[in-house]
C-alpha cells in the first residue's frame, strides 16, 4: 500500500532583515496568537506540528495534571498566604510523604485505597506529623476539585485521625508555672519561659525580639512583634515578615515580666531580647540546647541504647520526682508534667481567658488571625467549669420552674 504524501500547506511570506520567510500563526496554551517563521514551507509545517503538539500536551496537562505537577501548583497558590517557614515544612512533607508514593499519578486515577496506602508508613511516625501530611492530601485533592479537575474526591471518608492519638493540649495550672519558674531560676531558659507566660509570644517571635520593641518606660509597658524568627539550614534569619497580618500586635505586659526584662537589659550588651554569647540571635540547635534544660529535668520516660554482645538494646528509664540525676547530681528531676515551648502561649491565653478577658480582646493578644481559635480555647475554658455555669444555667431555667 502506498504511503500517503503530506500536502504541505500554502503559507505567507514576510521579508526579515532581507531574508524572505515563510510564517504562519497558531494559539498557545493560554489562547494568545503566535507567530511561527521559518525559510522553508516543509521546515515551518514541522515547526507548526511541533507547536500544536506542544500546546495540547500543555493542556492535557492543566486539564489532567498528575500529584506531583498539582502539588507544584498548589504550593505556589499557598507562597501568597503562608510564611516562608510554613511554606518550607509543607514542601518537605509533600515531597517525602505524597510525591513520593503517588506523584506519578494522575489527581484523576487516584483512590482512596492509594491515599490510605501513602498513610501506611506514617502511622508509625508521631500524630502531629500523620495528621499533618493527611490535611495537605485532603488540602490538595479538595482544591482540585474546586477547580472542577475531579468528578470524583478520593479523600471522601479518609480519617483525619492516625498515628498515635494526640493528647489535648492543657494549660499549666498555677501549681505547674510555680513549679517550673522554680525550676528554670537562672538558668538559660528563664527568659524565654518569662517572656512565653507572661506575654504569649509565639517561639519565633520571642527569638526575633529587640530591645527597640520592648516599651519598659511607658506608662504601660508593652512588647511589639514586629519580627520573626526562622532558621534555614540551621543558621537564624530574622525577617519583618511575620506569621499573618494578625501577629503584628502590641503587648501590655505585668509587672512581674517588666521588672524582669529590666535586669536582664542592663546587663544585655546584644541588641536582641534572646542571644547566645557573641548577641546573635539563636540557632535551631542553639534553642535546642537551651530547652533541654527543662527536658531533663523533667520525669519523662526516657529511652536509653547500649550494646550488648554486639547487638543495640533499648531500655526504657522513667526518673522519679525529687530524685537526681546519676552522672550529675546538680540535675533534680522536678517536673512531673509535659512542657513545650508552645505550651507556655496557651497557657497565657488560657489565663486571659479564665480572668475574664473578652475573646475579641484575647484574639488580639494572642496574634490570632482566624477567630475559631480564639473561641475554640475559650469555648473548652468555660464549659470546662460547670460550678461556673450553674447560676447562668439556673437563671435561664428560673422561670420555668416558678410557673
């Protein structure tokens, strides 16, 4: 059978230069008119197929994108909203846990049998870390389907819990804050935990505070965020980038953190609140290291390796309130509860809140963008206290009863 002949099309001509080409035009991927030229009629019919070819698989591609292609797409949608650090642990997450498994496919083909699988090897991991990288899949295959790219969302009945259950997080009692101010009484976390208590500073914004935003001689002395701290490959960057429009806020502070930040002024020679010993601000392995102070004195469960025969086994230590530590008797383990750096701001919300401080007033002490934050803490503080609620229950039900 004879191979058919390609009819190579007429095309226009047009003098560049002094040099007569041959020029036809084509839509692009995003329907603009494209001008194509070359000096023969069968190099500009290649050249026109080539294009087309091109500009349909850009298309398919929109219309059909695979998870690693949409994800790319999703993570540049989020740089507008998100900071530079958030942005880098969803990049990190992404790449590790959904473009690795599932990247190759398309959004369409993927079930809810393939997002249950890429979850596998997480439920060996921490809760934060499952529930995280289960809200990006659900963030990303959400959106596609806004977009009108799925007729069909696999994530429709995938459990948002997996992992380790995550425990609640509860607010240190009065009892707790003696206790661990107690603990940290001059030693290298005494600042941050003042400043976190007392001021409800996020960690990035309390390791990005100057001197020039801390107001001591004010009538009311006050803290202004302006600064964020973040670290990229383990070297501190400050930026005036912060968080959310939200987290730029000015903080009354009590007198108990104002009679601090003075001692610790007049012998500040840095122009940071929290230096290490040359007035930079603190590396991620530096604040680390400075929170290890209240980590080993703490009486959490440890786990401990050694070699036995030329085989790794672990064993298990769980230190006993009031006892010291064995290879250094200046250590006493003295905290009996969990302590995190975040868990120093939601107590100092916790306490705005239990003082009776309106929500609208905490939502702006605490930086909060988002309201149901705000009312979500609050909403566990105050039907957390029954005795509380018992005059208000009471009162509403008084007629009733009279009637």
């Amino acid at each position: 059978m004879a191979k058919k002949k390609t009819t190579i099309p007429q095309y226009g001509t047009v003098m560049r230069k002094g040099v007569q080409y041959y020029r036809t035009r084509i839509l692009d991927a995003d329907g603009k008119q494209v001008s194509l030229y070359a000096t023969t009629c069968e190099e500009l019919y290649e050249k026109q197929a080539e294009a087309k070819r091109q500009v349909e698989e850009i298309i398919f591609h929109r219309e059909h994108p695979t998870v690693a292609e949409y994800c790319e797409k999703w993570l540049l949608m989020q740089s507008a909203k998100v900071s530079a650090a958030t942005l880098k642990g969803y990049t990190s997450n992404m790449n590790n846990y959904i473009i690795k498994p599932m990247g190759d496919m398309y959004m369409e083909e993927v079930t809810a049998d393939d997002i249950r699988l890429a979850l596998v090897p997480l439920s060996k991991k921490s809760a934060g870390l499952y529930n995280t990288v289960n809200m990006l899949i659900k963030c990303i295959f959400y959106s596609a389907e806004r977009s009108q790219l799925l007729q069909h969302n696999p994530c429709v009945g995938i459990s948002s819990k997996g992992g380790k259950p995550i425990q609640k997080k509860e607010a240190l009692t009065d009892q707790q804050v003696k206790v661990l101010l107690d603990t940290v009484k001059g030693l290298p976390p005494q600042l941050f935990v003042m400043i976190g208590l007392y001021s409800g500073l996020r960690r990035e914004e309390a390791l990005a505070l100057q001197w020039d935003c801390v107001f001591l001689d004010a009538p009311t002395p006050y803290i202004s965020v302006r600064r964020a701290w973040r670290t990229e490959h383990n070297r501190p960057v400050i930026s005036t980038t912060l968080k959310t429009k939200a987290a730029r806020r000015d903080i009354p502070i009590p007198k108990c953190l104002a009679d601090y930040l003075r001692e610790v002024k007049e012998t500040s020679a840095s122009e940071y609140v929290i230096s290490d010993s040359n007035g930079e601000p603190l590396s991620a392995s530096q604040f680390q290291r400075v929170w290890q102070y209240v980590v080993v004195r703490s009486t959490q469960a440890r786990n401990y390796y050694k070699y036995v025969n030329g085989q790794s086994i672990k064993y298990t230590v769980t230190p006993a309130l009031g006892m010291t530590q064995k290879n250094n008797p200046k250590i006493q383990y003295t905290l009996d509860f969990h302590v995190t750096p975040h868990l120093l701001r939601h107590t100092y919300i916790t306490n705005l809140l239990y003082s009776g401080v309106d929500p609208k007033t905490v939502r702006y002490l605490a930086g909060h963008e988002n309201s149901k934050t705000t009312m979500d803490i609050y909403a566990k503080v105050k039907y957390n206290k029954p005795e509380e609620l018992f005059a208000v229950v009471n009162g509403a039900f008084h007629q009733a009863f009279s009637s």
